[in-house]
C-alpha cells in the first residue's frame, strides 16, 4: 500500500501540489481518482460528482494561491478531490462518520474551506462578496466561484450573476457543465449550454485545425485566437456575455493542459470572468459513467464492480409516496407531480415513466415550484411537490404568500424530516413542524408509519387547501402498505396504548420509542397523527386524566408540536405537569442516525430517562 499512490503520497498540501510539473499532474490525477473510488467504497458518500472534478480540483489548487485565493464550491458534492488534496487524506477514513469530517465545505473544518455549502445556487453570490470584500481592503487575492449546470438553473445564482456582472470586482466563476444535476439536467439553460457546444462548423474548424498544426505549437496558438474571434463573428455574444461577464470557452475539464494554461491566463485579467468547463460525471469509473445517477450518493460498494455491500429490506418511505403517487394518478387525472432538483431522490421515477405529460421537473428552482405549483391549483389541477424538507426553506415565501395566502390546494410530501444522519445539519430537516404550523390554512401531518403514510398522502390530496405530510429518511418500523388509498379525519389522533398516570403524546417518528418507553412506564400513549389542526380534544381530555404530559417529537423543541401542546392547554386553563422532548436548539452534527437520535435523548432509553428525572 506504501508504494500504491507514490505521487499523490507527495502531496500533502497545495504548496506540494505546486511544486509539481505539468506533466505529472495527469498520473496525479489518475491516482487521485484511484484513491477515491477506493475510499468511498469503504465509507459511502457522494462519489459520480467528485470524479468528474478531479482535473478541475487539481488545475485550481496549481494556478491559485489558495487558501488566500479563495475557492467557493457550490453544494460540495464535488468536493472530496479538495479535501484530499487539502490536507484532509487520512480524515476521508472517517467522512460523514460522528467525529469526522463532513461530506461538504466547513470553515470550521478547513482553511482552504472558504464557505460552508450543502445546497445548491450558494457560490457565485458568495464568492463575489469575497471579491469586493478583497478590493475594499486593497487585496489582490481572487476569488472563484465552481457551479455546476444544475445549480445554475436556481433563480439565486442568476441574482448573482446579473449583480456581478454589473461590478469591477475580480471574480471567476467556473461553470462545470456536465448535464447532469442529481438527474440529469432539465430546462432551457441546459438546451442553451448544448448549443455552445454543438455549433458545427465551429467544432469541426477547431478539430481539424489541430489535426493539421498540431505539431506547430505556436501556429496552433494563433489559430485558436482566429477561432474565438471567428466564433464571435458567427454566433451572438453568449448570455453570460451579455449579463456582463467576459466568456471563456467551452474547454476539456479533463485536459489538465488546457485546464491550466487557461486559468493561468485568466488569473491576470481584471473584472467578471466566466469560464465553461464541460465535464462528465463518474469520469474514470465505469460503473459511475454508466449510472452517474445511482453513484451520486451511494453507500458501501465493491469497487471492484460497483455493487452494494448492504441493502435494506424495508420499504423506504420515500417509495411508499412514490407508489402511491402511481395509485392516485390512476385515480384521478388532474394530479400533477413536481419536483424542484430530481426524480431520482423523490421516489418518482415510476409516475414519471408511466404518466411523463404530468411530471414536471422544474430543475433546483424550489421557489419556482412552489409558484408554478400554485398556478396549476388556480386553474383546477392538483399538484403534488415533493421536496426535502430543508430544500422547503428556501421556498418559504412562496409557501406563505402564493399558495397559503390563497388557500390553494397544493400537496406538499416532505422527504428527509428530522436527522438525515451521515449528511448532517445542512440536510436535517428540523424545522419544518416549527415553519410550518405557524402559517393559517395549513394542515400538517406526521406519519408515524410507512401504511400510515399513505393514508396521509391520500388524506392530504383530498383535502381543499395547503397540506403537508413530513417523513423521515429511510424506512420506518417495517409496516406494510395496503393497496388502498383511504384517508384519515383531519385533526383526530389516536391512542394507542392506554397507561396510567403518564401521557406521552407522540409525532410521526418518535411513536414507535415512545411506545416502548410506555411498556417500563406504564404510560398512555397518543399517536397525535396531525400537528395542525392539533386534536385539542384529546389533549384535555389526556391532561385531565394523566398527572404528566409528555410531549415527543423528531423537529426543533422550539415551536414545534410540543408548542402546539402548550398552546393548547394554556387555551384550556389547564395547569399540568409538562415535559417537551425534542431536538435541542443547536445544529447536530453528521452521524449515524440512531446514535444521533440517541445522543438528542429521543430513543427508548432517552425518553425513559428524561421522564423519570421529570417525576424525580
């Protein structure tokens, strides 16, 4: 193993990176890539994105002066190359594991991180204010912003360019163009960015050109000018052009050549740059190449062929929704499916081969959505989005003022509430019982079953107005789903163990310790189903037969279900021992997510614990 990456061995740092000739960055890169096929195959995480960047990584630590040049990576799903070169090789043993390091940028982490990221359409508004930040301190430093096409499509990143462009500042933005965002990418930014590459006989001059002055470097050279200037005279000026920045491309992200002679030659000019990168993703792995979509993130695999060392039996519940958004389509042809970033994570790969004219892939454009969704409800459709809870943030306003305002039946199905484990706080859903129940015409739910889910999801379909139903990641206790698409009463919850002198009123996830913590206890317990409208009913009538009410829930303590729960009984007059469990106000770190549920106190042996003291 000593002796397996001899060059990569070398470089510890960027420093060492820099010191290396041109020529030996391609075997640097071969076993750069080696090296993190290698690693993710033991730890899981997100592997397709990362490989495809591993020129690019290489040419930007070369070129750049970082840390001082700062480097600002979009989402950081691309960003293990950086951490290994970067001082971080060892760590990749313990990436996203509790105590490790992260599977995105951190600033706490690293001071070549110079921006924390996790979601997509961050870097360019943040790199250019490091940008000024440089020019109003007198620094020459430069900073870089690395987007993919994906994260392009977000109104956010567009913000950013039409203000950048319209400044002095020294940013670069690198656009890694390799059509794909989670799924593969969608919209008209992606058939624009075919375009720039498919212009015929500007491709065909450019071939064979170097075909016949290849072996004349610097005939070559003037060549490739005449090329650029020919290919202004033939086409408009590109869109980036004319949000003000001074297009660069499209180049080889794999051409570490090309890769550095140009940011070589871009690191001295002044002003907005944008260079197109086209890039593929899984580059170098066949299984990844092939399936770029499944080795996006993906858990412990044989790097030998690609294959999983460990699959789950039980039905996740992102697959409960997605079968039975196949179910209510069949039932009913207004239903519309819509998600902001990808088919793939939302369980809506089957309703999208099945019914393609009503799914609608917006790209990672979550306010869009939101809006998009609201229009289709005016006009007598019914759209179901399906999006991550912490994705659901950035559509916040749209949620209140287009869709709530209106009282617009559009169905929310919330995917990755609570701990999302190994992705940690920039993925956790722990807000959104919080965000969610304080808006009118809203009606939450929380399953706390994958059978119960889908009566939920039926439920919140029928229902004329806003809904959400919120699950966790992954599966649930194992129960099986019924062919069916009953529904539930809005607002009732249910008991479902009956105890003395304790009650444990439980959202969603947490039933199943709450439960169990009850048979040591001797506790009732409610399966509370609906966080709002919250069964007030049964809150009095459990606080005026119990001696303690105990509220649990998988979402932020600070206005959560639990606050609903006081909220209740202060409405009742009802002066009652209480105790509210939940997510403690801080972000929690990546780590397996039972041990993190443990750590937070809401397993069976935490609620246990956490009552008795209550009763001491």
């Amino acid at each position: 193993m000593a002796d397996h990456y001899p060059l990569l061995d070398s470089v510890k740092m960027p420093e060492q990176l820099r010191q290396l000739s041109r020529k030996q960055l391609p075997e640097l890169a071969q076993e750069l890539r080696s090296f993190l096929v290698e690693s993710v195959a033991q730890t899981g995480g997100h592997l397709s994105s990362n490989l495809g960047v591993v020129e690019l990584t290489i040419a930007l630590h070369y070129v750049f002066n970082t840390p001082d040049d700062r480097l600002v990576w979009d989402v950081g799903h691309q960003t293990y190359p950086h951490k290994i070169l970067t001082g971080r090789r060892e760590a990749m043993a313990g990436l996203r594991k509790p105590g490790g390091i992260a599977g995105f940028p951190r600033r706490e982490e690293s001071i070549f991180d110079s921006f924390g990221a996790g979601h997509s359409s961050t870097s360019i508004s943040a790199a250019l204010g490091m940008a000024i930040a440089a020019q109003q301190t007198g620094s020459e430093r430069r900073a870089v912003a690395i987007i993919g096409d994906g994260a392009m499509t977000a109104g956010m990143a567009f913000e950013a360019l039409n203000n950048a462009g319209a400044m002095d500042a020294n940013l670069l933005v690198v656009l890694n163009d390799n059509d794909m965002s989670i799924s593969p990418n969608v919209g008209a930014l992606q058939n624009y960015l075919a375009k720039l590459l498919s212009g015929r006989l500007y491709t065909s001059v450019r071939k064979s050109g170097e075909k016949v002055l290849g072996v004349v470097p610097p005939v070559l050279e003037f060549a490739k000018r005449a090329e650029e200037h020919m290919k202004g005279m033939m086409t408009p000026s590109t869109l980036f052009e004319e949000f003000g920045f001074n297009y660069i491309g499209p180049i080889d992200g794999h051409n570490l050549d090309t890769l550095v002679s140009t940011l070589s030659n871009i690191k001295h000019l002044k002003g907005p740059q944008f260079l197109h990168v086209v890039t593929q993703k899984g580059r170098g792995y066949s299984p990844a190449e092939d399936n770029p979509g499944k080795f996006h993130g993906v858990g412990k695999f044989n790097p030998d062929d690609g294959g999983a060392l460990s699959e789950s039996g039980k039905k996740t519940y992102t697959q409960v929704f997605g079968d039975w958004l196949v179910d209510m389509a069949a039932q009913d042809q207004r239903l519309i499916g819509i998600t902001p970033a990808m088919c793939d994570g939302s369980g809506m790969n089957a309703f999208a081969e099945i019914y393609p004219d009503r799914f609608f892939d917006v790209g990672i454009a979550e306010q869009h959505a939101l809006t998009f969704a609201a229009g289709m409800a005016c006009d007598g459709l019914k759209p179901v989005v399906a999006i991550y809870s912490t994705f659901l943030q950035r559509a916040y306003d749209q949620l209140i003022h287009d869709i709530a305002l209106q009282n617009l039946p559009v169905m929310f199905a919330i995917d990755r509430a609570g701990l999302v484990g190994a992705d940690g706080p920039t993925h956790a859903g722990s807000f959104d019982l919080s965000y969610l129940r304080c808006i009118p015409n809203m009606v939450v739910m929380a399953p706390s079953d994958e059978n119960e889910c889908r009566q939920m999801l039926s439920t919140a379909y029928h229902h004329n107005g806003p809904t959400a139903v919120r699950y966790p990641r992954g599966g649930g206790p194992g129960v099986a789903t019924t062919s069916d698409l009953n529904t539930i009463e809005i607002g009732k919850g249910e008991i479902r163990r009956q105890g003395k002198k304790i009650a444990i009123l439980a959202f969603g996830s947490m039933l199943t310790p709450a439960l169990k913590a009850a048979e040591k206890l001797n506790a009732t317990v409610a399966n509370m189903r609906f966080v709002k409208p919250l069964d007030t009913a049964l809150v009095k009538t459990l606080a005026e037969s119990h001696d303690l009410i105990v509220t649990i829930e998988e979402n932020t303590l600070l206005g959560g279900a639990g606050s609903a729960v006081m909220e209740a009984l202060q409405a009742f007059n009802i002066d009652k021992a209480t105790l509210c469990l939940g997510l403690p106000d801080h972000f929690i770190e990546h780590g397996v997510h039972e041990t993190m549920l443990a750590e937070c106190g809401l397993d069976t042996d935490g609620i246990i614990a956490s009552i008795e003291k209550k009763l001491t």
